[in-house]
C-alpha cells in the first residue's frame, strides 16, 4: 500500500510540474510573432490530456482502495 501511495504521489507530482510548465509556455509563447492559433491548441489539448490523467489516477485509487 504505501508503494502504491509513493507512486502515485510522484506521478501526480511529475504531471502537474509539466502542466505548470505548459501553462508557462502558454503565456510566454502568445507574445511571439509566428505563434498560431493551432499552436494555442495543441499547448492546451496537452495540459488538458493531462489533467485528464490527474482524474484517472485519482479514479484508479478509488477502485483500488475500495478492493483492498
């Protein structure tokens, strides 16, 4: 169990750091004069495919802490 809680603590550590760092490129980035608005999605598709892997993993504790 506390494993399984030290994994989970880092990877969630590790995504919201790159989110942080998307987000920071995001607004740092617009200022520049070739920045496009597919540009602007694919920063934002990314920080969202990643907070979306933030909701699995607090999904995939629920189920394994309700089976054991």
């Amino acid at each position: 169990m506390l494993f399984r809680s030290l994994f989970k603590n880092e990877v969630v550590k590790m995504i919201e750091m790159q989110i942080e760092t998307l987000k920071e490129n995001l607004t740092t980035i617009h200022k520049m004069e070739n920045f496009t608005f597919s540009d602007y999605k694919e920063i934002v598709g990314k920080i969202e495919g990643l907070r979306l892997a933030l909701e699995y993993c607090e999904e995939a504790e629920r189920i394994t802490n309700a089976t054991t």
